[in-house]
DNA sequence: GTCTATACCACGATAGAC
DNA sequence: GTCTATCGTGGTATAGAC
C-alpha cells in the first residue's frame, strides 16, 4: 500500500490509482464503465459505447456480465468498499493518540482519497446512487448504512469527550460533511489540485467556521 | 408573496409552491417533467412516462416543445432563476443592518427555500446540471455563474469587514458551503423537517463550526 | 473469450386527422 | 390542442460460430 508521509492516510493498492496503465480483461470493463457512468450518468451509457471504450462487441460484455444493472451493482459496492477500507485505515491508532481535529482531518483525507485517487468508484457510488434503479439500491443499502454508522461512531466519540460542543446534532454534521465532501466531485480537479491542503482546508472550516 | 416571519425570507409564489393545486395546459408539463427528472434522472425519464403522468399522448407533448431538451433547458433556466430571486429578495435590507451570521443565515434560508419550497425546478437544475446534455449546459452556465458570484460578493464583503477570518478562502468556503446546502436534497424531507430550524444549524456550523 | 448477426422493444420525433 | 399512427434509430440482450 502506498503510504501518504503528510498525513498517515495511505492508498489503497488493489484498486486502480488514477495513474495506473488500463487493468485488462473483466477488470478493465468494470474500470471504463464506472469512469462513463462517472461522466455521463448510468441511463445515459450504452453499452455499445462501453463496448467501443474498452475494445469489443457491445454482445461480448455478457460474458462477464449478465446485465447492465449487475454491472452498476458491482460499481456501486466495490465504491463502499473502497471508502470503508480508507476509513480504517485512517482509524489505525498511530503511536501517539490523535486530537479531536487531527482524527476528523485523517478521516476526511481518507474519504476524499477515495474519491479521487482510488479510481471511479466512490465517486460513481456517490453520484449515481441516488437514481439508480431501486432494485440496484435497495441491494446497496445496508452496506451504505455501516460506512455512516463508523461516521456517526467517531462524531459521537468526540462529543462524549467533549471535543464537540454538547449542542451540535452529530447526525446533521455527519450530513453537512459528506454533502461537502461529496459534492467536491463537480469541482475538484484532481490532477492539478492538492488534496491535502483540501482536506486541511475542509477539516479546519468543519471544525472552527468561518467566523473571526 | 408569502412572507416568512421568523426570517424575513420570501417565498416567490409565481412558481408553485409544493402542495399548490396542479397547473394545466403547458405548465403542468414542465411542472411533471421537473418532477420526474428529480426523481428519476433526465436520461431515465421518457417522454411517454411524462405524457402519462400529464394525462396525455406522447407526441402531443411536441405542441408545446419541440424537443426533450428543449424542455430540460427550461426547467434548468427556471431553476436559477428561482434561486437568484430567493437571494435577491434575502439581500433587500431589512429596518436594521443584519450582524455577519444573520445575513448567511437569511441566505441560506432563501436557498433552502428554493430547493423545497418553490417546486422541483431548482432541485432539479442542482441534481441534473453535471450530466445534462453538453448543449444545455453551455446555455446555462452563464446565469449560474451570475448566481454564484452574489455569493462569492456576499462572502467578500463579510471578509473585508473582518467578520470572516482573513485566512479563509473564500471561494473554498463558497463551494462548502452550497456542498451541505445542495446535498440536502437527498435526505431532507421537506414535509417532516423544519426549514427555518435546518437553515439555523446548518448556518451555525459553517459559522462556528463544530469544536468545542 | 470474442465475434457476427439479430431479435425485440422502446425511444424521440413527425404527419395529418379531428 | 390533442389524437392516432408511424418512422427511423438505437437500446439491452441472446444465439451460435469461431
């Protein structure tokens, strides 16, 4: 695994890094799908033009896959997947016990490592959830509901210490984080951008405001 | 205009508002098509689903329009448009000058407001803009920069009065903070939840944050 | 494991009657 | 202003050769 120096965080390595020269084979297909899927929607990509991308006939497809609708499931868990194992990672306990701030800023550097530096997956979970078809959401729920459960655990810790103030409804911070988190998808560029100073950036406005 | 008397904030009731009897004739169509974009997707609605739900023939649709996109343009335009009036009216001054965190927080009413409260078009513009056509998002991207730049002006001015600390981005804070407000679209329900109560949470955590 | 060929259907859109 | 009827296209998915 690649280990990030600055904040302990580390890239998961059995997931494509953005870099990465093109997986093959059934790998490859999942890999190009979820980048369409990413750009134009799920509705919107034929499997002709998946077929196109990765180099075969739109017919050759179901021999790795039996429906398109299998295809989003397996994106859209694999994305999870990815995000949890990013979050115990960054919930490993270092030598010395982190700060309040210093744990939410690991954990948030995690979360938007797998948004940009694990491949599509977390941000095509993030951005076509929500309309894909119910059949393909209600498979995906439980699995949803243990990443925000781990969330709303480290919130809640904080605020039985006492590092929260006693008047913050976690539950609505959980929200409020992960819709700024989340919705970095349509800005953030991460090839050129620093995803570090971000989550800094990110941790410090969560954690103290904006406020003189 | 229904006038909100805990904020000050307005309601524009020349769109409908959510509980308002259906329009007929052309409205009514773009009211359903909004609808079901939000809920569905653009690319995943069809225009005999649509149809259906008017109460009549697909191909009548096209007295109205004169294509899918057409109609997706509009409601994407309206959207703003709603929005960029919430704001507006947010802004007109009050008796007395409002402190820093009263003026976010009638701002971020006004685009709570604008999302549950004034019919489905500007939710749907936030849901549906990033995998819109490319020929309906370049027709708009002008009016939303036209809307974000009030934004980015509201935000200055409270830096340059040192209300906002000098070392926040301000830019960086923009995005953030339409991140919470936009991402609420997937889990605030606007019949059970108190707006005003969520606009007031929401504005204290970008304000002051969470730390105690 | 990928190909060709194709079935079957629903899509957006048009034309002309009423 | 809405209907019926239909056109042309392209969607997912299947069958069988290679």
């Amino acid at each position: 695994m690649g280990s990030n120096p600055k904040t302990g965080s580390t890239t998961i390595t059995d997931a494509p890094a953005a870099d990465t020269p093109k997986a093959d084979g059934r790998q490859r297909i999942v890999d190009e799908a979820a980048a369409l899927f990413l750009e134009q929607g799920y509705a919107a990509t034929t499997l002709r033009q998946l077929a196109d991308v990765v180099g075969m006939k739109a017919g050759s497809l179901y021999y790795h896959f039996s429906s398109k609708d299998e295809l989003l499931t397996e994106i859209l868990q694999r994305g999870i997947e990815i995000m949890q194992q990013a979050f115990d990672t960054a919930s490993a306990p270092g030598p010395k016990a982190a700060s309040g701030p210093k744990q939410i800023e690991a954990h948030v550097r995690a979360h938007l490592a797998a948004l940009f530096e694990n491949g599509p997956y977390t941000a095509t979970h993030v951005t076509t959830f929500r309309t894909a078809p119910p059949s393909v959401r209600t498979a995906i729920v439980p699995v949803r509901d243990a990443y925000e459960a781990r969330w709303t655990a480290l919130l809640d810790n904080l605020k039985t210490e006492k590092a929260i103030r006693a008047d913050v409804d976690t539950g609505l911070a959980r929200l409020i984080l992960f819709g700024a988190m989340n919705s970095s998808i349509e800005w953030f560029d991460a090839e050129r951008g620093n995803l570090d100073h971000f989550a800094t950036q990110l941790t410090q406005q969560f954690w103290s405001g904006v406020s003189a």
